[in-house]
C-alpha cells in the first residue's frame, strides 16, 4: 500500500516536472467518424498551410505560449531542454505507428520540427490554514497530489509540415487505441487505451484523446489535446490523479487564443 503510494506521489511529480510530460453534436456520421477518429474539428475542408511558408523561430514560439500572466491561478514554467529530452526518452514506443503519439504527449512533435518550446502548467494546490488541524494538513498534502499538471508545447514546420504531423498524430490516435509501449513503464505507468476525447473547436483543425495510463494497478485518465494553426502545431497533454484530467480547459481555451 505505502509502496503504491510512494510511487503514485512520485509519478506526480514526474508530471510536475515534465519526467512523466507533462474531446458533439451533429449526425450520425459525424458521430461515427468521432469515435473514430477522437474528438476532432475542422472546416470542411481545413485551411491548409502555405508550402512556401516559413517555420517560426523558437522565440516567435515562446510569444504564442501561455504565461503566468495568462493563468493566475495556475504555477507556470518553461521546460528545459533536458526535461524535454527526459520526457521524449520516457515515452519512446517501439510501435512505429504510436510513435507520433509518443512524441506529443512528451512535448514534442512528429516530422522534421523546425523549433519547439513548452512550458508546465500545474493548478495550484490549496494551502491548509495557519490554524488547521493536524488531520485538515493531511487532507491539504493528500489533495495536493491530486494536482492537475499540463505540458504546453508548441512546434514549428517548414511549408506543410505541421499538417503532415497533425495527420500523423490522427492516425496514430485510431491505430493505436489498444495503447502502447513505453521506454520506461515503471516511471510513467503503461498506455493500455486511448479513446476520442472530447469535441475541441480550435485553430485550422484540432483532435482530442483521452488517454488511460495505469501503474500499479490504478487506471488514470489524461487528456491529449492537438491543433493546429498555419504552420504551427499545438499539443497539450494533462494527467490529474484526481481523475478529472479535463479541469485543464481553461488552459487549452488559453492557448488557443494566444495562437490567434
């Protein structure tokens, strides 16, 4: 029991730390393709992006991402790029087709990215009143580990790069929904399913899956969230431990403004 625990609390913190990092209505089609394909939206037909145009530089990047300005009530903090790298070598699959998966849930993207920035964003945990009891700190420490963290990344391609990426990352969500898996398990907990999550409206086209994860026995919820806008792709990935992974909306709502 301890054991579980320990390790649930660490796998928090991995989260935390980008170690671990870190969707309608309409008709009977368009639910069909839903289930498909995860939550997904786009125009009928999506704007494409100019093949002539230009990546972004990584600091063009880091003016799209969120800030602690644009989330108060949040903890924000740029990745590093070794935690970047930690996380892309945690989530490494030998399944080719779920790689493309692998590489956004770990803040990166698939294809030749031109540049790429992220940030973690973390809910903040409440803190126990300076008169609280004993067994109301306990609570407060035991509600901490149930922290909603997101790893917000933001990858730039060459002409039509980002699409070819956000058709990759679809794809992979349908071929992969049995799950996956990943270089290091025991850290990260094993992909056992991924699900359409729910319907996001944002940007030149966008997808949702809901991930499960389990580590000990224990299934959790997260949430993948991707759009695209021109050449630009997005992907926000959220694990919760008190299973409401989707409390991060007001960090993917965030994000997809800032990307215009």
């Amino acid at each position: 029991m301890r054991s579980t625990l320990v390790r649930r609390s660490v796998l928090t913190a991995s989260a935390v730390s980008l170690a671990l990092l870190v969707t309608a209505c309409g008709s009977d089609k368009a639910a069909k393709d839903e289930s498909k394909d995860g939550g997904t939206s786009a125009a009928p037909s999506a704007p494409a992006a100019d093949p002539a145009a230009k990546a972004k530089t990584a600091a063009e990047l880091k003016g799209l991402l969120v800030t602690q300005a644009d989330l108060a009530e949040h903890v924000v903090k740029e990745a590093t790029a070794t935690e970047l790298q930690e996380a892309t070598a945690a989530y490494t699959t030998t399944k080719t087709e779920c790689q493309p998966l692998a590489l956004v849930m770990a803040g990166s993207g698939p294809g030749k990215v031109a540049a790429n920035v992220a940030t973690k964003v973390t809910g903040k945990p409440k803190a126990p009143a300076a008169d609280a009891s004993a067994e109301e700190k306990l609570k407060a420490i035991t509600d901490a580990l149930k922290v909603t963290a997101t790893m917000d990344a933001l990858n730039s391609y060459e002409g039509n790069g980002a699409q070819e990426a956000f058709a990759a990352v679809k794809a992979a969500g349908t071929a992969c929904a049995a799950g996956f898996p990943g270089a290091k398990e025991a850290d990260t907990g094993k992909v056992t399913k991924i699900a359409p999550g729910p319907a996001v409206t944002a940007g030149d086209e966008a997808v949702s899956f809901t991930v499960e994860r389990e580590l000990d026995g224990d299934k959790t919820p997260t949430q993948l969230v991707v759009v695209r806008k021109d050449n630009t792709l997005a992907a926000l990935y959220t694990i919760s431990f008190g299973g409401n992974a989707e409390a991060a909306k007001v960090v993917v709502d965030t994000q997809v403004k800032k990307l215009g």
